[in-house]
C-alpha cells in the first residue's frame, strides 16, 4: 500500500491543505517545521539552511527529530492495523564522513508492503494518509533495509570475512587502479589480480 505517512499533516506538520495538485502548492513555509522530498527523505525546515526556516539548529532540531520519529513509529494502516514504518534512521548517526551533512535529517524505513505514494515523492498531499496502490510495482529502496537481505554476487574473490556495502567502492577503485578518496570509508573487499 502507498502511503503518505512519512510526509504527512497527520504529525501536525506542515500547513497544508490535503487533496490539492499543485507539486508544494499551498504549502506555508513559515508554518512548515518538516517536509519530505523523495521516496523516504525528511527534512527539517531549519532557520539559516532553508529559504524560510522556522525550526532552530540545536535542541529545537533534535527535539522534533524524537517527535517526528515516535509518531511516524505510532502510524498504523487504517484496514489492518499494521505498523506502516518499522524504523526512521537519524543519518547523524548511522553515517559518517564528510558528506554526512549532505543526507536528510531524517530518513523512514518503511515495513514491507509500504511505500511512500508516487504522489508524495514528488511534493504532493493526497487525501488519504494510506491508499491502496494500484500501479504496476515491482519494487524500489523504500523498505527498510532490515527485511531485505542482501547479496553480493562477485567475479573476484571477496578477502573481507564480513563485506559491508561501505566495502565495495573502494574495491571496485582498486581493482581499476584508482586511489581511495580521503575520507572515503570502507576497505577494499576484492582479491587484487
């Protein structure tokens, strides 16, 4: 099922008017504490960073981020009562290294069988928080990474006893005999030769 809980009024949000077309029409910024953008990116309407930022960096910021993550947590789908999101990821602190700042301020693991609406994504409001979905779908990176297990399929051999995603890139510019970026995490996962 599609969803708009992770971009919704439902948290008391934004100031919207839910049913509307226009891609961030209607929207009043200065009301506007959190917005969402893309399949599982929120972000923080922050003074100093956004054109008209009302939430102040500091505890004010952090304070919302535990707001907006115990009621995206709280979203239950309306027909069966499952929960619709099984995780929302501070990136502060599930990533490092320079372009950490670059990441949303938030970012929502969906549960299985849940996704942010085609609508949503792209800065619509539909009216209804979860919908059916009745687009042909055949998957895409909104579930939460903790029900989806990986596979990593290698014509190299792999030295790492426990490879991570982190590991490949600096594998795949080894063997092609480029250096490893400074501040580039991960080490190469690939035999040489």
């Amino acid at each position: 099922r599609d969803t708009d809980a992770g971009h919704g009024r439902q948290a008391g949000l934004r100031g919207i008017r839910r049913g509307h077309n226009g891609y961030f029409a209607d929207i009043q910024w200065d009301r506007t504490r959190a917005y969402g953008l893309g399949i599982n990116s929120l972000y923080l309407n922050l003074r100093g960073r956004e054109l008209h930022g009302c939430v102040s960096p500091g505890a004010t910021a952090t304070g919302l981020k535990q707001e907006l993550t115990a009621k995206l947590l709280a979203v239950r789908d309306p027909v069966s009562g499952a929960p619709v999101i099984s995780h929302v990821y501070d990136p502060s602190r599930i990533y490092s290294g320079p372009c950490t700042g670059l990441a949303p301020d938030l970012i929502i693991g969906y549960a299985p069988g849940y996704r942010a609406s085609w609508d949503t994504i792209l800065g619509k409001y539909p009216k209804d928080h979860v919908l059916d979905n009745t687009d042909a779908w055949s998957g895409d990176h909104a579930t939460d990474s903790v029900h989806v297990p990986g596979v990593l399929l290698a014509n190299r051999k792999i030295t790492l006893d426990d490879p991570a995603l982190i590991d490949l890139a600096p594998g795949i510019l080894q063997t092609l005999g480029a250096p490893q970026p400074e501040g580039m995490t991960g080490k190469p996962a690939f035999h040489e030769g």
